[in-house]
C-alpha cells in the first residue's frame, strides 16, 4: 500500500476520532497537505507534510507510513513524526484571590478590584 486517502489516515493514526471528523475538517479547509488544500479524497503518501487544525491547536505532521486502518496507539505513534511547534509560554498573569472563608468583599476592597480588573482588561490583546 503506498498511498491513502487524507481522511482515513488522520482517522487510522488517531489525529482525529472518527474519519467523519477528519473528511469534516478536510471540507472546512482545516488540513493542508504539502502546503495545499486537502480535500477527503487527497492521497498521502510517505514523506508528506500534514498540517491540520484540531480544536484550537495546529498538528504539523509528516507521514511516514501510510495506513488506512485504525491500529493501537503504540503503533499509530510509528507512523507519523510529530513536528508540531511547541507553543508560546503564557505569560503569568496576576489573579486578584481572596482568602477563603473572608466573607463579602467591603466597599472599598470591591473598588480596587474593579479598578484592577478595569486595567487588566485594557492590556488585554
């Protein structure tokens, strides 16, 4: 087998839960292969660059073997190089808390946390 279509094998190496998922995020123009639109029916091939967008995060793959049905998790992990990037480190971002058990917040203490949360929301990108 030297080639397969795109929304089986993001299926049979577990990118996606079902191959419904995957023909679904080929149509809606979430998987590229080699840098071009991927219909369902796109073949793959070994040494392709998959890149699909999976909930919030972009996968970068490259196939390394070509399968068309769903194996272990051991075995699917053989089958493709992970070249995804890690993402950016998210900057800590002060919480304003209160101890528990400190009751209602008084007046004043709700007036600063206004004031902080005002200003946090303007250096919000």
């Amino acid at each position: 087998m030297e080639s397969t279509r795109i929304d089986r094998w993001l299926w049979a190496v577990r990118l996606t839960k079902t191959r419904a998922d995957a023909a679904a995020a080929c149509r809606g123009g979430h998987v590229r292969v080699n840098d071009r639109p991927a219909k369902p029916a796109t073949t793959v091939v070994p040494g392709d660059e998959v890149r699909a967008r999976i909930g919030t995060t972009t996968r970068v793959v490259e196939v390394v073997q070509v399968i068309q049905k769903r194996v272990g998790a051991a075995v699917a992990a053989t089958c493709l190089i992970d070249r995804t990037p890690k993402p950016p480190p998210e900057a800590a971002i002060p919480v304003a808390r209160r101890e528990r058990g400190a009751g209602r917040p008084t007046k004043r203490e709700r007036r600063v946390l206004d004031e902080f949360r005002r200003w946090q929301g303007s250096e919000a990108p």
